[in-house]
C-alpha cells in the first residue's frame, strides 16, 4: 500500500513538473503522455474529463447561475466549458482548472459558426459560391479571432444534408448535395484547424450532428429519422466522412433518433462507423442535453441508464446533460460501463487537450495582446466582403435590369432591410457592442458606392413581420419620385436557425403585398431577399424583373452587395438548395430517382408521379444562378464511347461568354448510372469548376471520370460500381445540362 503510494506521488511530482514545462516530457509521444496523466488519475478525475458545462458567463463578471461550477473545475470535476469567451473569462477558469490535483487544463468550445468577431456569411450561403478556398479562408479568419479570445474549440462545421428548407438549420449547413456538401467540409475544417492542432490560431473542428439530423420528418426540428443505411451512407455520412478525412478533431452526435435509436446512444453510427470503420481518433461530444433527451426519446428509463447507454455506444463528453458525473462512477462500480470504456473516452479527450499544447501552456491562448489585434484586423473585413459578394446569387435579370449604373439620379431604398444592422448578421452570431458601427447596411453600402449627386430615398415601407399596411404610402411615394427601386426584403436573424422550423416558408407578413404596391408604380423594381434558408416568393419571381438573393450576409452585407449592384463584381454564385414552388413539393431535391412512371413535364400527370394540382419542378433549381454575361456550352465530348476498368475518361465542353462582361461561370459535372442492381438518381453532382472567361472568349473545360465516381452502395452496403451505361451530363445548372454517354465495362 505505502509502496502504492509512493510511487504515486512520485509520478504526481514527474507529471507537475512536466506541466511546468521543466522535465524531458517533450521527448515522449503524446499517446505516452496521454497514459501517463490517466495512470494517475482517479475514476471521478477520469468522469470530470468527460463532463462539459455551459459558461452561463454574464459580461460584467464571472459565473452567475450554478455557482458550484467554479468549485467542480476545482474539483477536476469539468473537462471543458461552452460559451465562455474572451481571454479574461477563459484565463479565470483556467487558473481555477489549475488548482485541481493534477492540474488538467479545461477546453473552451464555442459555436463559432459563421466567424467570432467579423461575421461572415451564414453557411448555406457561403455554399452558394461554391468557392472552396474562399470558404476555407473564412473559417481560418473565424478561427484567427476566435483563438484570439481564448476558444479552442468550434462547434463547426455542420455538415448535415438538408433537403427540406422548412428545418430552420438548413442555414448552418451546404445545402442539399452530398458531393458539395463533402468538399465544403473538407475546406471548414481545413480552415478552422490551419496548419494543425498546436498553432494557437487553430481551433479544434466539430463535424455535427452525427447524424442524419438534417433528414428529421416534416423539417421539424429535433424530430425523428427513419431511413435505409443504403441512403444514410450514401446521402448523409460522406460529409462526415470528408471532416474526419480533413482530420476533424471532433464530432457532435445529434438530437434525433435514428431508426429507433437516438443517435447519442447508437452503436452503429459512433462505434461501428465513426471509430471503427473510420478509424477516427478524436472524441465525440453529445449535444445539448441529448444524453439525458434519451429519457424522452423513451430510449432510457432515467439518467443512469442514459449515462451507460450513451458512453457505452461511444459519447465520449456530455454537454449539459450532467448524467455522466452524476452516474458513471455508480456505473462503473456496478459493472456496467467497464473501465476501458471510461480509457477510452478520456485518452481522446486527453490527447486533444495534448495537441492543443494546453499541458504545455495553458494560457497559450489568453493573450491579451493578440485578442485586441485581432478584435480590429481590417483584413478579415475585407475578406468577409469578398466571400459576401461571392455568396450572393442572381435569380432573375430581365432586360439587363442589373447592374445599375452609379450615376442613377434617384433611388428609392424601401423595405425592412435596407437599414437593417443585426438582421445582416443571422442566427449563430454575436451582437458585439459596437456592432452598429461595424455593420454596413444596405443604405449605407449604396450610398458609398454611388455619384455624388445621385439622390437617395429611404422608405421602410413596412417591418418584417407585419401585419400593418400602414407605411405602404410612404414607401409609394418614395418609389414614384425615383429612377429604381431597391427593395430590400426577407426573414428576421431569427426565424432561421435552431428550433425555427417552418411550416410556411413564404416571405413573411405583408412582404409580398409590398413588392406588389411597388411594382404598380411602373417603376424597375430590384428585389433583394435576405434569408436563412430557400423562401417562397412566387409572386415576386413572375413579376419583378430583377431578384438577388442576399441571404444573412455579415457584417460587410451592405457593401457586398452594393458591389454586386453596380457591376463591381459579377455574380457567379449558385443555389446549393433546390427552391420550391410550394411546401406542398417538400421534400425536393434534384438527385431523385426516376420511378416506373416519371412525369415528362407538367402536363404530363396522366397515373404520373406528379401532383394534380402543383408542379413537380422547383421555382429555382439546384446549381441555379445567373450571372451579367451569359454562357453557352457546347455539346459534351467524350474521349471515348466505351471504356474499360482501370481507364479514365475526359469529358469536355467548349464553354463561351457570349455576354458584354467578363465572368465566373461554376460548370457542373453531373452523372447518372441508368441502369443498376438498385436504382440510381436521375443526376449526381460528381465535380465541378469555376472558370473566369473574358467577354468573347471561349474555353475547353473537362473534368476526368473515374470509375471512383460511377460507385454506390448496393444492396449489401457493398461500394462499388458496375458495367453499363452512363449518362455524363454537364451545365450551368442541374436543370440545364448537355449529356452524352458512355459505356463502361469491367
Ligand atoms: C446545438 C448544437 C450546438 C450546441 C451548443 C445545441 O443546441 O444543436 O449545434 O453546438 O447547442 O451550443
């Protein structure tokens, strides 16, 4: 026993004098410092590594609510704290961290989303660029700042397919396509996570909600999810696939449950496929609560059955639930969790906290000094403005309506947004006290764009979501006594984003009514719509000549789009999520199969699978977007019409601007297997290219196919392709392609 002892406190004294930084620790691996912290800790130490709490950190001091939180980090109690920001906040907990016996320092995560301190676009429409380096970059400028105020960790990138635009998240992901959405992970978690773990401008990546949270019934949010594995693996896991590939420190399970078992305690998703099959190393983290939810899911009957089944199905840390410090002990000494469950769980926590360079210095991220420089670096502002001008998709130009000259006498800039601050921002961002100077709204971007003399009338016409028609007249009058009109329209930050499902996806209150009253006035009309998500506006589509979809654009959104106005950048963005005609379509998505009676078009609804009563096509397609200029593509070409195995094939189109103005067009490549031992989507998006032509030029673009791009899942979950014929299709948009096909054989 006494021997026991000693070399316990023997090792204790190695492993504080290596977290003083003074002994040879440097030498070893970090696995074999990983064992040497957990040989000395105790079960409880090895639970508190396990147990994450929120900050609830009022600005004005330290924690308010759960005051016992600070005597639990004491305690070594707490492995890591959301929503504690800042470099004071963090170094405070920190040094309470420290005071624990073995000295462990905490992990701050924060949901930096969409940027910390400048706010960049919301996702989805970052997606609509389909820019991958742009994206990158605004996730390393989001992890530069948020480093800066002491946050090691991003609860990002969600990386959830969404096909119904009534789920509210859909804003926080890529959109629709599993391909996109793959890439687009790949280059967050690059851009979060920099040149690695270690660098004190990295955070640690999240990919969430693993998995399938985006398939919840009806775009309720929270609901559940019932579908095949052959589509949980086709559709909904290759993002994940592609973070965890990228090095993704960490996942999130999710909310839903997922064929009967709530994703928090599923084997299959977390043990099976996560760590086993993938071979992931770093840790999972549940969502809010969701370890407890299990209880109302009616998957646990009380929080010790929710602790055993959620770390025995391999949640690594338990965000807010409690369940895990209050019963894996008990469970443990019961026999149910078995200590290498508990290893397991800890060593990943630990490793992390290792590569983060936190044993080494755990103030490594609360400098002062840097924290105010990047609370104020101009060159992330520029970058935002950038990626917002990339984000932003022209739905509709008629009669070149677009771009408008600078010199216009007179503009009327009417609407709920064309003032708006915070609205620019959307949901998953922070409310900074000098937002309101740091924001360019919509006014204020066209005004700095604009002549001189070019006069400007504001009129609000009517609030977001109002019922009131009361400042129609005012909004009248302003349209009449200009040249054009902006309307600046759409949804409030908050009607998109978690728990704001939808059932209704039109534009919200009078909105519409707006547009109408303005368009009567005979004047050219450009509708702009800011969103989370696809909206509904039929009305305006048929009517106005001129539409951009602004989305929630951050803090530069006035200025971006005043860019995009006035022909200082040509639109080349595309929509990653179809837009439906009605709720009625959802969910809709491109990559459908056919069926046995496909409809040929709308009239075609004879025993078709259509709808009596609606269209069966979208208002706006997947991949759709316009730019000032306009492209032709050629046929497509392929350099052979029959291949073999282990061969690769070119497919290529002529692509010319034949518009007045230089231009980004983003050329699709889609394919579709047409006939399969399951049956295959009418499309898939397997590639892509953005390319720059000068008005008048024409360029050759191909894309090289490989059989890598022709394989599924069969019926035994099997991925891999088969001989036959394949229709290689290439466009602008999934719903405007030139095909050709080819016939390849094993
Ligand atoms: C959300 C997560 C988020 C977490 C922490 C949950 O409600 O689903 O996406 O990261 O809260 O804020």
């Amino acid at each position: 026993m006494m021997k026991r002892f000693l070399v316990q406190a023997v090792c204790l004294l190695i492993f504080i004098c290596c977290n003083a930084g003074v002994c040879f620790s440097q030498k070893r691996t970090i696995d074999q410092r990983v064992d040497s912290v957990l040989k000395l800790m105790t079960l409880d130490e090895k639970i508190g590594q396990m147990n994450q709490y929120n900050g609830d950190w009022a600005a004005t001091g330290p924690i308010t609510k759960d005051g016992d939180k600070q005597e639990q980090i004491r305690n070594g109690k707490v492995g890591s704290m959301l929503n504690v920001t800042g470099v004071d906040h963090t170094r405070t907990l920190q040094e309470i961290a420290l005071q624990s016996r073995l000295k462990i320092p905490l992990l701050f995560g924060q949901d930096v989303i969409h940027g910390y301190r400048t706010i960049f676009p919301i996702p989805l429409a970052e997606a609509a660029s389909w820019d991958m380096v742009a994206i990158q970059q605004s996730a390393r400028i989001a992890a530069t700042e948020a480093s800066a105020a002491g946050v090691h960790w991003t609860f990002a990138p969600m990386v959830d397919i969404a096909r119904d635009p009534r789920w509210g998240r859909v804003m926080e992901g890529a959109g629709e396509d599993t391909y996109l959405g793959s890439m687009i992970a790949k280059a967050r978690v690059t851009g979060f996570q920099g040149n690695g773990l270690g660098n004190t401008d990295a955070v640690m990546a999240c990919a969430k909600h693993f998995a399938a949270y985006g398939a919840a019934v009806g775009g309720r949010d929270y609901n559940s999810v019932d579908m095949s594995l052959r589509q949980l693996y086709e559709i909904y896991l290759p993002p994940f696939k592609a973070a965890a590939d990228a090095g993704a420190a960490t996942f999130m399970n999710s909310f839903n449950d997922l064929n009967g078992v709530p994703a928090t305690g599923n084997k299959l998703l977390q043990r099976t496929i996560l760590k086993g099959q993938w071979n992931f190393k770093g840790f999972v983290v549940s969502d809010w609560g969701s370890v407890g939810e299990m209880i109302n899911h009616g998957f646990s009957k009380d929080n010790y059955e929710a602790a055993m089944q959620a770390s025995n199905a391999g949640s690594d840390m338990d965000m807010e639930s409690r369940s895990y410090i209050q019963n894996l002990a008990k469970l443990v000494k019961e026999g149910k969790v078995k200590m290498p469950v508990i290893d397991d769980a800890v060593r990943r926590i630990l490793k992390k906290k290792f590569e983060m360079g936190l044993f080494d210095d755990p103030f490594r991220f609360c400098n002062e000094q840097r924290e105010k420089q990047q609370w104020n670096n101009t060159q992330h502002l520029i970058a935002e403005r950038d990626m917002a001008k990339k984000s932003i998709v022209l739905l509709k130009n008629d009669n070149k309506l677009l771009p408008l000259s600078k010199q216009t006498k007179t503009i009327a800039c009417i609407g709920p947004f064309a003032k708006a601050k915070s609205d620019n921002l959307g949901f998953w961002s922070y409310d900074w006290p000098d937002d309101s100077t740091r924001i360019v709204s919509l006014w204020e971007g066209v005004q700095k764009k604009v002549d001189a003399n070019t006069k400007m009338i504001y009129a609000k016409g009517c609030g977001i979501a109002d019922t009131s028609h009361a400042g129609f007249a005012e909004a009248i009058e302003a349209a009449k006594n200009a040249d054009v009109i902006l309307l600046s329209i759409g949804e409030a930050r908050d009607m998109s984003g978690e728990a704001k499902s939808r059932s209704s996806i039109q534009l919200p209150g009078v909105q519409e009514e707006l547009v109408k009253a303005l368009y009567a006035t005979g004047k050219p009309i450009v509708v702009l719509i800011s969103a989370g998500r696809p909206l509904i506006f039929n009305w305006t589509a048929d009517h106005v000549p001129a539409i951009l979809y602004t989305w929630w654009l951050g803090t530069k959104a006035g200025d971006a789009i005043a860019d995009v106005l006035f022909g200082d950048h040509n639109p080349s963005a595309k929509l990653p999520m179809s837009f439906p005609i009605a709720e009625g379509q959802i969910p809709i998505y491109y990559n459908h199969y056919n069926t046995g009676r496909p409809a040929m078009n709308d009239s075609d609804k004879f025993y078709r699978s259509a709808y009596t009563d609606l269209s069966i096509y979208p208002k706006y397609p997947f991949g759709f977007g316009l730019s000032y200029t306009s492209f032709t593509y050629s046929d497509v070409s392929l350099s052979a019409g029959t291949i073999k195995a282990g061969q690769k094939l070119t497919a290529s189109v002529r692509l010319t601007n034949s518009g007045n103005y230089a231009g980004t067009e983003t050329v699709q490549l889609y394919i579709r297997d047409l006939v399969g031992s399951v049956v295959r989507p009418v499309k898939e998006l397997k590639g892509f290219q953005k390319v720059e032509l000068a008005a008048g030029e024409t360029k050759t673009v191909s894309f090289v196919i490989t059989t890598d791009d022709l394989k599924f899942y069969n019926d035994d979950l099997k991925y891999d392709w088969e001989s036959g014929d394949f229709e290689i299709m290439i466009g602008g948009s999934s719903a405007e392609v030139k095909k050709a096909t080819v016939n390849w054989n094993k």
